[in-house]
C-alpha cells in the first residue's frame, strides 16, 4: 500500500515538474518536430498538444505503476470488496408436485396414489422422521406390488413396514446421519492443512456402506478410536431400522458404546442374560464348526501351532466332533467337548458307541485323531482353551437350557440375513483371556457365516477392541468379505496387540485406515509407509541483488529504492517436480487432540488420500 501511494505522489511531482517548465522544454520536442507549421494557433495544434500531454502522463503511470504495484492493489481492492458485498441468494422456490420428495412423486407414479396420499399426510403432520421415510422408500423399492403396499400404508401410516423391534427411531442420536444416502458425519477436513489437497479441505468427512465393506482399521487411544466407533456403530443401527444393515458391535465398554435399547439382543454373561451365544454358529457341518471353533481358541497361537495357523487344529477338532455328531445327531456342547479333549472314558465311550453302530469310517476319524494326540499335535493347547469356558460363570451362556424357565435363547450368527442389532458384552475384567477367545469366535462366526449368505443387505461387524483377534486366517477370511456383502471395523489401541508378522498385512487388507492423535512413532511409521508417496511440484525462488554500471540505470534504481525501500532484486523460480510421502511419521505422532488422519476406498476402487481430519465432538 505505501509503495503505490509513494509511486504515485513522485509520478505526480514530475509531471507537474514538466509541466511547469521547471525540468526544460525537452520532452516536447517530438511534438514540435512532428507537427506541421502550418498548425500552429489553430484548433488542431490545441488538440495535438493535449493529446501529447495525455500520452505522456499514459507514460508516467505505467512507469510508477509497475514500481508501486498498482495492478495488485487493484486486483486487492476488487476482492474486499466483492467478498464484503451481499450476497443475493437463491429466492426459495417450491418445486412442482410431480418432483416434490415431499409427495412421494415415485410412488404416486407408481400407481400407489392413495398410499402417496397419505404418507404426505403423516410427512406434513409431523408423524413422520428420517427413519420412516428411508424405511418406507426402501419397501417401495423392493417391488412389493402397489396393492400390497397400498394396504400396509393405509393400515399404518408412516408406521408401515417397522423393523421388527417395532422401534422406529433410536434415542439419544449423537451423530449427524443422512438416511437418503446412508453415511454418518465422523469430523470435518481441516481446512489449512498442507498435506491435503485443495479440493478436500473443509469438505465433511463421512461413512456409508459403500466404504465399511472394504473394512476399517482404527488405531489410537481409546478416546480417539471412539469418536470413530461409536458413530459407526449408531449409524449401522439406525440402518437396520430401515432394513438396510446387520449390524454385531463386540466391545468391552458395554452400554457406552452404544445403549441397551439401540439393540434387540444384548448378549453378556450374567444371571440378568435373557441371550446366549450358539457355539457352533448354527451351523451343521463338524468341518465348519471345527473351523470357526479352532480359529476362536487357538488362532492366536501362531508360533506355537503346526503350520503357523489354526487350519492344523481345525482338523484335528473335526476328527473328534464329526464322530460325536454321528453317534448323538448334534454337536457337543462345551462339557462335552471338554471330556473328550482330556481324553479317558468319554473316548472311550465315544468309540464303543460307533462300533455298536458300525459307524467305520468315523472309527478312522477318530484313530486319526488319537494319533494325532499322541503325536504332540494340538489336542493340549485345545483342551486348555477350551477349559477356560468350561467355567461356573459360563455354565449358561452356551447352554440352550435354563434352569429357570427350562429353554434360553442362544444367538447365532445366520440371522445376519436379516437386519438385526446385537451386542457382545465382553467380561474383559473377570475374564480377561475368555473374553479374546469370545471376541474371536464371534469374528470368525462372522465371517463364516457373511460369506456363507445367499446375498442380501449389508452385515457390520464392530470390534471397539480388537487385540489378539487378528490371525492369519482372519486376513483371509476380511478379503473375502467383499464379496459378501459385509464388512468389519477393528479399533486397537496399538498394533502391538497384532503379531509382529502380521501388521503389514492388516494394514494392506483394510481399505479405510484412520490413526488417532496419540498414535505410537512406530505404528505411525507403519501408516506412513502404507500411504506411499505423491508427485508434487515445489518451488523455489532466489532473489539476487541487481548492480547497475549506467548512470540513468543508477537514477532508476535509488527511485526505485526510494518508492519500495528495498534493493533492486531479480527473481530467479525454479519448479521442480519430485516424490514425497504423504504423510511422516513424525506428522502423524503430533496430531493435534481429537484429530485424526483418515483414508478411504469404496467397494468400487475410488480411494480418498489421507486426510487430518477433526473428528465429531
């Protein structure tokens, strides 16, 4: 500002200094050269010579101007005051009936006008929420037929087609949802943060199923992780009261994560449980079970187990439990199957009853895993695991028996094919080793029975804590996933609740990473690495100082000095292109408080960069 207000007042001085006649008569001696004689004392000579005058002060500006700047002043003041003018919005206009939501424009097209109707009705009266609305517009879409839709709308309002809870909404909503297209708000773009793009700063930061079907991993204290979750967890429930997601939320925190009315099963141990959990998965296939079962008792036992994994002890598990469903029709519960990993007269009762029945090739099973035992396989480490829920306090939670009310309702994981909400209360407290073989049985049941479906709507499953659950085959089951339909949300507190030679792998698997503020230096250079690098351009500019030898150069310069107060400089830029990462690891261990850096890919390939995100309140 002051070097344009200086430029000007010199440029003004020296006009007014040649027109004065103070500095010579010089600088018209081109007009006088040029003009004929025969114009002088007319008309003509009076226009020339303010014509020349204008040409001249022409001159002058843009001499001072391009020292004072004027442009960007210019360019400046424009901005303020655009930026300071009102802004004429759009005027509210009503849409015509046949596009307005609020008429329900698809449905009455449809041939349902009465129920388009009155579905406008309930909407205009206030009988009517978000769920209502994504649920019904859902029932419509599954081609239900107008007269059959018809029917249920007219009988129950925006009541129609409930979930079968009967709950229609979900108390205590925390989080910003948007039903119309399923995602949930978890924070906001940071907008000044350099190492997000341009087009991503400020922009809302949202999930919908599109981006949990590639998986999640979060990383982080627990605070941190839970601006994460619990969001998550309240969307997928709210979901599944429009009959769009099954959700299952595993966690050690029990209702606060989420309250005991957002779900309709709430299984934990404890006399006041009304719901167990089905040990096999509903499932009839010893193989299956024995699969799932080994992977919940023994998956975390890589170093110790035969091949690195639980696929070893799986067989062996089948070789017991396949005879024992021949001779008994059904699977053994967890006493049972206790009796015969330890072996002794259970074995032996075992076989007598297959060889009363001529059941031969189950007697081979059985020598083979008699064999086995002997050998050193992984009967012991079986026996053991299973041992702990074995235990008084679990004595109900597997059992379909209550000693009460003579039948208890054991929870099994094929009804993900409708959209239920359960949580898994874990007794991490008393039971700090049978709540991880807990949390991996059901993460195995999961993906079992996920991929297992026919088809359908979305599965979500939530670990708000999911250390020693992540196996080797748990990272093949989570690439399976897709397929499916489903997806899993991991939060740890550090990757070092995952075995050294698995980290890389989790990271690579999950299509959505989210590092919370708080983060360790080495998991952070883990993530770091997981987001490779970018192509930017940097620029550099050097300025040197300018030398003249001129005499008029000189005059130029010290005006110049005198108009902006520095030195005469030349600007030298160099733009260079190179590769970068996107994130340190130092960024990421100084991640201001509730912030995170967050990454995501859709089911169909597009992915985000990693973006600092400030996480919801």
């Amino acid at each position: 500002m002051f070097g344009a207000v200086a430029s000007f007042c010199v440029g003004w001085v020296l006009w007014q200094l040649l027109y004065a006649g103070y500095l010579g008569t010089y600088w018209l001696w081109p007009l006088f050269v040029l003009m004929p004689d025969s114009w002088r004392g007319t008309y003509s000579f009076v226009v020339a010579v303010y014509a020349y005058y204008a040409l001249i002060i022409a001159g002058l500006a843009w001499f001072f101007g391009r020292l004072g700047h004027w442009p960007e002043l210019a360019r400046r003041v424009r901005a303020g005051i655009r930026d300071n003018a009102p802004e004429a919005g759009p005027r509210p206009t009503t849409p015509p009936p046949d596009v307005d939501p609020a008429r329900w424009p698809e449905v009455r097209s449809g041939g349902a006008g009465e129920a388009a109707d009155r579905l406008t009705e309930e909407l205009h009266h206030g009988r009517m929420n978000d769920v209502d609305h994504a649920r019904i517009t859902r029932a419509w879409s599954a081609r239900r037929g107008p007269e059959a839709f018809t029917t249920e709308v007219l009988a129950r309002g925006g009541g129609a087609f409930v979930h079968g809870s009967g709950a229609r909404d979900m108390p205590g909503r925390r989080a910003h949802h948007d039903l119309v297209v399923n995602q949930v708000r978890v924070g906001t773009a940071v907008v000044d943060a350099e190492r997000t793009p341009v087009e991503y700063r400020g922009a809302g930061i949202a999930v919908e199923p599109d981006v949990l079907g590639t998986n999640m991993l979060v990383v982080g204290p627990a605070d941190g992780t839970a601006r994460i979750v619990r969001p998550v967890v309240e969307s997928a429930c709210l979901q599944a009261l429009t009959g769009r997601t099954a959700v299952v939320a595993v966690t050690a925190a029990g209702s606060r994560l989420a309250p005991d009315t957002a779900f309709d099963a709430v299984v934990r141990i404890g006399a006041d449980s009304t719901v167990g959990l089905d040990l096999w998965a509903g499932t009839d296939d010893a193989d299956v079970a024995a699969s799932v079962l080994a992977e919940a008792l023994v998956g975390d036992l890589t170093d110790a187990l035969p091949g690195g994994d639980s696929r070893r002890a799986a067989i062996a598990l089948a070789q017991l439990i396949g005879p024992w469903q021949a001779v008994h029709g059904s699977l053994p519960a967890v006493p049972e199957l206790r009796d015969l990993l330890d072996g002794g007269a259970a074995l032996g009762e075992l076989r007598a009853a297959l060889e009363s029945k001529h059941l031969v090739s189950h007697l081979r099973e059985l020598d083979a895993y008699e064999r086995q035992a002997q050998a050193g396989g992984p009967t012991a480490l079986l026996a053991e695991r299973v041992a702990l829920l074995d235990r008084p306090a679990f004595s109900r939670f597997f059992s379909p028996h209550d000693g009460d009310t003579g039948v208890r309702r054991l929870l099994s994981l094929r009804t993900l094919e409708r959209p239920v909400r359960v949580r898994v209360d874990l007794p991490e407290r008393a039971h700090a080793e049978a709540a991880r073989i807990l949390a991996r049985l059901v993460l195995a049941q999961f993906i079992e029975c996920a991929t297992d479906r026919p088809g359908g709507d979305f599965a979500l499953l939530v670990l708000d804590d999911a250390a020693q659950t992540v196996t080797p085959q748990t990272l093949r089951g989570l690439q399976r996933l897709q397929a499916g339909r489903a997806g899993v949300v991991l939060g740890l507190r550090a990757l070092d609740d995952v075995p050294e030679h698995l980290r890389s792998p989790l990271v690579g698997a999950v299509g959505c990473r989210v590092v919370c503020a708080g983060v360790a230096p080495w998991d952070a250079q883990l993530f770091a690495s997981a987001w490779g690098t970018a192509w930017v351009e940097t620029k550099t500019v050097t300025d040197r100082q300018l030398v003249a030898d001129e005499p008029f150069t000189k005059v130029v310069h010290g005006l110049r000095r005198l108009v902006t107060g520095r030195h005469v400089t030349a600007q030298s830029v160099t733009v260079r292109r190179e590769e970068r990462q996107r994130y340190s690891a130092s960024e990421l261990t100084d991640l201001p408080p509730r912030h995170a850096v967050i990454s995501l890919t859709t089911v169909t390939g597009e992915r985000t960069p990693p973006i600092l995100t400030k996480l919801e309140d």
